[in-house]
C-alpha cells in the first residue's frame, strides 16, 4: 500500500458540491481506502491575469490522501474516469476553468516521469493552493527529494487562498 497525495479543484457548476462529490468516489476507489483531507480552500484561477481567454471564476481546492494498491498510471486512469463522470471538458486553454481536476500530486516517495505521468506533480513548489492544504494534513511530508513542503515557500503564502467555512 502506498500513500498517493490527490490534489482536487474545481470553478465551474457548483464547485464545493463537485469536490465533495470528488472525495466521496475517492473513498470508492477500488484497492484503495481514502485515509484524510484537508479543508476545502477558495483560491484565484491560475494562469496569465491579462488573458480575456482565461477571465474565469474563483475554485474551490483540497488535497486527499488515499492509501492504495492501485499502480500509478491505474489510479491515473481512475482519478480521469471520476473527471469524466464530473463532464470535466479538456480544452486548448491551459489551466482553463473546469467542472473537476483530479491531480496525482505524489505517489509514496517515488518519482515517475513517463508519456502519461509526471509525479511529483509539475508545479507542486510553486502552487500554494496545493501546498497549504498538503501542509495541514500532513506538516512533516518531505518530496522525494528530501524537501520538506512545510519549508517551501508556497506552503506559506495565503495570497488568494482562503480557507472555507464549514457547511
């Protein structure tokens, strides 16, 4: 069993109903058993601000853990099976707006660089709305590198990140 940190995010069709609905076929998953998650964050759309293709709405973010016996590229392809039951739409529009983005962010201490799968997930030291919910459910995690995420500074920038209140 390995530990796989998923990243989850959504700005379009009720977004904090689309990553609740998210975490509950996470728990679903076949060999794997989803162990914590962090709280739901509202965080400002990623890309280029002065873009008129990328004007889009705020999202909603979180980071789960799933223990798992699912080999990466297997859990890959459930993680896009739940995309795909959410109607996620993958366009031309890099960082896009989207009904659900399942991320494998990390898969136990591996690294893995292959056509269909990059892990540590590209990105992940720089993406506070990651690293902010990574650090609260699991402060001590180091990459496979040996960083800690609680050392990056990402982890420590709230710039357009705002915890949500509870339902």
């Amino acid at each position: 069993m390995v530990n796989a940190f998923i990243g989850l995010g959504s700005n379009l069709n009720d977004p904090r109903s689309q990553v609740e609905t998210a975490l509950e076929e996470l728990a679903q998953l076949p060999q794997s058993k989803l162990t914590t998650f962090s709280a739901l964050y509202e965080t400002e759309p990623m890309g280029p601000a002065d873009s008129p293709d990328l004007v889009q709405p705020g999202y909603i973010n979180a980071v789960a853990v799933l223990m798992t016996e699912l080999e990466p590229e297997k859990l890959l392809d459930q993680l896009q099976s739940i995309e795909n039951r959410h109607h996620r739409v993958r366009g031309e529009i890099q960082w896009g707006p989207r009904t659900l983005d399942l991320d494998l962010l990390l898969y136990g201490d591996e690294t893995i660089n292959t056509e269909c799968l990059t892990v540590p997930h590209p990105g992940i030291t720089e993406r506070n709305f990651v690293l902010i919910p990574m650090t609260e459910i699991s402060p001590d995690l180091k990459l496979p590198d040996g960083r800690a995420i609680a050392d990056l500074p990402a982890s420590h920038d709230q710039h357009g990140v705002k915890r949500c209140p509870p339902k």
